[in-house]
C-alpha cells in the first residue's frame, strides 16, 4: 500500500478557536444585475419586501445557531446582498438588536451594511446610523453612467456622486466598491472612476476586475471586454494610483488608508470562523476537534418556510452541512490566506487548521521554486507573479486524489 505524502493523517486538532463573525444575508434587489451569480433575487413588481417575515426568521435561525457559538464574542457584523439598503433602517435595528442579546459583541464591534446607491436618500443614512451601523460599503461599481447602464444598475453616476456625499455626513468608516476591465471601458476611464473615488478621501476602496461567470446573462451573452493586455494594465495603474494616494494594497482586490482594513473581510482571509444567517448564507464554525460548515436553504420563500415550522430546528435551515478535513483545510487556508499582499505567519496556519507548518512542506517548496511565493521564516506572502497567477498558485494546494491500493 502507498503511503500518502498529505497532512491527512496528523490529527487536525485546535489549541484556541479563531475570531468568529456574524454575517447576515438579505437576499433582494430591485433588479438583478446581469453579471451577478451572488444568491439574489429580484424584488417583486409590486417593490414589495417580506421584510417582517424574513427578520423573524433571521431571528429563529440565531436563536437555532447559538449552541454552535455560545460564549464566543462576536467580532465584526456583516449585512450583505443583494441589497440590504432596500430594508428599513427599523429592521436592521431590529436585527442587530436580537443579536445584542443574545451574543456577546466585542467592543467596538464593526458593523457594515452594503448599499447601492439606487436605494438611498439622506434620511436612510440617518436612520441606518442610528440603528448601529458603523462602517458602509456602497457598490458604485463605476462613476460613469454609460458603464453602468451596461452593467445594469439602477443608479447613474450623479446618483453614485451624491450617494457619497450623502454618506459622509454621516460615516467616516466608507468602503466604495469600483470594478474595472468593463464592456467597452478604455483605460483613461478606468483611470477616471479611480481618481473620483479617491477625490472623496474614503478609507476603504474595493476594485474588482469584472468576470464572467456561468448561469448568467453576460455568460450567456458575453459583451465585447477589454482584452487580457489592456486588463492587467488597468490593474497596474490602479495599483498605482492608490498607492500614491496613500492607500494600502492589502488584499487581491481590497486597498485602505492605514488602520482601515475591512475586520469581518480579514477575519474571511485569516481562515477566521463565520455565522452565516439568511437564505443560501454559509458558515464556518470551528470546534477543538473539528470544523463544520453549512449553508442555509437559497431560495428566500423555502427558507422562510423552514424557519416558520412550529418545531423548527437549526437541521430545517440547513441545505448542507459537512466536516472539513485535512486536506479540504490546507487549501481553503490557502485560498484565502493568499490573497493577501503582505502574506501571513506560518504559524497562523498550525493555529487555523490544527496542522503543522511540515505538513505541506513540500507543497510550500514547489510554490516557492515556481516562483509564486517567498517564503521566509515569518512569513509566507505571494509574490507579484503568484498574486497575478493566483489560479496556479492555488492549484498546487488542491486536495490530492488519494492513491489505490497496490
């Protein structure tokens, strides 16, 4: 019999649990944008929420979750979409105040809510203040209005202009998320959406570049993209840019003015545990001997429906519910520990995973003889050519098929 080089025989235990996050997911938009696959759904014509009904079983899912994290504080809060900013800022409070009381929030907890700029005015983000949200991530996605219309947002660029303004009378905690490499985008105008977010002085910038996933209309019809050349040195430049506008590159996609990095986003990149309520949300929990994840049933109408039986339990929710194994742990570690520009301590990945550093020494060593990282005694960090390859980088961390018998 051959003996397998993988971590899966080295027992997977923890010596302390990470920080744990609470996510909520509000699943609707006014309409469904065609480069979306995030478990959204379009609002009915009506413009209709079943708001009250989906806050209640918000509430019976974390009141179902809580043996899985009792005791454990709460370090970041997350609302995410879909489009939370459609909810009334009544029942966000009503949210976050059923998780006060029944989970220990860590003082000076971060409390983000994505909005759109299609669905704000000056008194919401009054109101949402208000309720306990601290930190507002607003998807601008571009500034000019023909790219939106392209991607099929509900908002034009004044809007986006204004939905900034009309934030910063009330947060100081700001994220704007851009995306580049658009449908016809040159890069002088990739270079314009950048230069606009920046004009404001929000401690957080988010650029995606735009990808075409399946099971959506833009994969179904793809637009004319900018070509792969064109792409990376829109990248480049905005790299660029924001470096010389003091924002820190800390993450893929993520740059922040120091001290403002996103907490719930690098608890995710971190390898850091999550509770994730609301239809189709995911969690990871880690326990001493092991770490689970979940998802909840995606459609809205089928999860509300479980959380309303009679008798429901946490089991009702679920639409999955697995253990992650060793091997499944080294590269989920590494999917998101990677992405970070600045890389991690080898030691986070024995404190995250249970595993010893040894363990995948050799997948360490073929990473680093590609090229792809640098590897020191303190650190494990991609290098330029490991976060432009990141695909390839990950590949070499993919849970090996184990070999037959002989």
């Amino acid at each position: 019999m051959s003996v397998s080089s993988t971590p899966r025989s080295i027992s997977p235990r923890l010596f302390e649990l990470p920080p744990l996050g609470l996510y909520i997911h509000l699943p609707w938009c006014v309409r469904k944008c065609p480069y979306c696959d995030f478990n959204s759904h379009a609002i009915n014509p009506d413009g209709e929420l079943p708001e009250s009904g989906y806050v209640d079983a918000l509430k019976r899912d974390l009141e179902s979750s809580l043996p899985l994290i009792w005791g454990r504080p709460v370090t970041s809060v997350f609302f995410g979409g879909g489009t939370p900013s459609l909810f009334s800022a009544a029942s966000i409070d009503a949210i976050l105040s059923h998780a006060r009381m029944l989970l220990p929030l860590a003082p000076g907890v971060e409390i983000t809510l994505e909005a759109n700029p299609g669905t704000l005015e000056a008194q919401k983000f009054t109101d949402f203040h208000s309720a306990g949200i601290n930190r507002l991530s607003i998807g601008i996605q571009s500034f000019n209005s023909r790219h939106l219309q392209a991607l099929g947002r509900i908002h034009d660029g004044d809007q986006a202009a204004r939905a900034v303004e009309l934030a910063l009378r009330q947060f100081s905690n700001i994220n704007l998320d851009l995306m580049y490499a658009l449908p016809d985008q040159t890069s002088d105008e990739a270079l314009q959406d950048i230069e606009t977010a920046c004009r404001w002085g929000v401690p957080h910038i988010s650029a995606y570049h735009l990808t075409i996933e399946p099971n959506t209309p833009f994969y179904r019809q793809p637009p004319k993209l900018p070509d792969e050349d064109t792409s990376a040195d829109m990248q480049i430049m905005i790299e660029r840019v924001l470096a010389e506008k003091g924002y820190r590159h800390y993450e893929t996609s993520a740059f922040a003015q120091p001290g403002k990095t996103c907490m719930h986003n690098m608890n995710y990149w971190q390898y850091g545990d999550y509770l994730g309520i609301g239809a189709g949300a995911h969690s990871k929990i880690s326990f001493r001997e092991k770490i689970i994840r979940q998802m909840r049933h995606k459609h809205p109408r089928q999860y509300q429906e479980q959380a309303a039986l009679a008798n429901a339990s946490l089991e009702d929710l679920l639409s999955t519910a697995q253990e992650t194994g060793p091997q499944d742990r080294v590269f989920e570690f590494m999917m998101n520990a990677l992405r970070l520009t600045e890389g991690f301590d080898p030691r986070l990945f024995h404190l995250r995973t249970g595993l010893p550093v040894a363990s995948i020494q050799h997948l360490l060593t073929e990473a680093r003889d590609r090229g792809l990282i640098e590897w020191q005694h303190s650190c494990i960090r991609p290098t330029s050519d490991g976060r432009r390859f990141l695909n390839d980088l990950l590949e070499i961390f993919l849970p090996k098929p184990e070999k037959a018998a002989d």
